[in-house]
C-alpha cells in the first residue's frame, strides 16, 4: 500500500492536460514541436516530483519506473507504444475526452499550479535534453534498471534539489 494520497485518479488525464496544451501552443508557434512520447514521460516525472515535494501528495496513482531512457509510467508506454509523437499538428482539433480532462484539470487551483510550473520550467526541452537530466537525477541513478523508483527517493530528492534548490 502507497502511503502517498494523490490529485488525480488517472495519469493520461495528466497527458491529456500536457497534449492539449502542447496542441495549442503548435497552433500559436510553428516552432514548437509535436509533443513526443518520451517527452510526456519526462514531463510525468517532473509532475510527480514536484507534486510530493511541494504538497506530499502524488500527482497520480501510477508508479515511475527506471528504464533506459529514463523515468516511465508503463500505462503510458502501453498506449503510446511504437508512436513517436502523440499529438497531431495538422489535425483540425482535439478529442472531446482530451479538451475535457484540460479543463477538469485546470480547474483544480492546487492542480494546475504543478502543471504550469513544469511546463513553464521543463516544456522548452527536447525530450533527449530531458532524458539527459532524468540521468543525472538521484531517483534515477539509485533505482535498479526497470525498478519502479521510490516515491520517497522522488520526494526528497525534489525538495532538496528542485523545490529548495
């Protein structure tokens, strides 16, 4: 049993907030690109991080394993599998479901704070540039290739380094 409480009772409501948001600022920059699989993963963990370190409470339920690439919500990686970017530039809108889980999202003060604050800090990256940093990151480097990495180690971590650095 998790002794961490969380936000959000589903993580692709998360994606769903960052694919809407990335869908909206292609349309108002052609210079930003379609949001990328491994990029949403990068950006969960920084959620998640950022969500223990500054409420003690999860952003969502699911757990952050440690792969080769860096921090992965396996859920995630099941539906995106095999697909490099998860948003359409050149599509005409977004899913009804996606838009409604943006403004669910939004709509939560404690939520969306988290969320603005990782995509205004880390959503300019690529996704290598965030793999990169995810390498260099305590939660990553003391989890065993495709352990699920410690809620406690991403907490304190992000408290020392992220919230208070």
């Amino acid at each position: 049993m998790d002794k961490y409480d969380y936000f959000v009772n589903d993580v692709l409501k998360v994606v769903n907030w960052f694919k809407i948001r990335n869908f909206s600022d292609m349309k108002d920059d052609r210079n930003v690109e379609p949001l990328s699989q491994m990029k949403v993963m990068k950006l969960l963990y920084y959620v998640q991080g950022v969500s223990l370190a500054v409420y003690g409470k999860k952003m969502f339920p699911d757990n952050l394993v440690a792969w080769k690439y860096g921090p992965v919500v396996e859920k995630v990686y099941d539906i995106y599998r095999g697909q490099y970017a998860i948003v359409d530039p050149f599509a005409d809108g977004m899913p009804s479901e996606e838009i409604a889980d943006y403004i669910d999202l939004s709509n939560d003060t404690t939520v969306v704070s988290v969320l603005e604050a990782v995509q205004d800090n880390y959503g300019g990256m690529s996704a290598i540039d965030l793999m990169n940093k995810t390498h260099k990151e305590l939660p990553w480097l003391e989890t065993s290739q495709s352990g699920t990495i410690s809620n406690d180690l991403i907490k304190d971590y992000f408290e020392k380094e992220v919230v208070n650095g």
